[in-house]
C-alpha cells in the first residue's frame, strides 16, 4: 500500500464568546472564530456592529467547544 502524502497543517481557529460590558450582566454578542484574542475582539466588533466608541469593552473568552 501506499503511504499518504503529508499534508500542510491548517490554520486551527478557536470558538471565541463576546460579550459586550455595558451593565450588570454584561450583553451576549455571539460566538467568532479566530486564532488569538485580539483578532477575536475586531471580528466581533466587526459582524456584531459594535460603535468605535464601545469596542473596547468587547470582552471574548475561549468557548470548551471546539472544531
């Protein structure tokens, strides 16, 4: 038999939660997809819409959930 090729190592993204902290409990945005923290952070200001004068109060946290 022949062996498989090797293959290139993908880009592995994690599950990102963003909240949004304008109050007690902080609001739900949704979940991102990303490699680090802070490119978790534009995306989420970005798909959810955030002003530029609340982004940084976008916090994110890695979901258990993973792909």
């Amino acid at each position: 038999m022949a062996k498989a090729g090797k293959s290139t190592p993908r880009d592995f993204k994690h599950r990102w939660r963003a909240s949004l902290i304008r109050g007690t409990p902080a609001r739900y945005l949704g979940h991102v997809h990303a490699k680090d923290e802070a490119t978790a952070i534009e995306k989420a200001a970005e798909e959810f819409e955030v002003p530029d004068t609340l982004r940084d109060r976008i916090i994110v946290a890695i979901d258990s959930w993973k792909l």
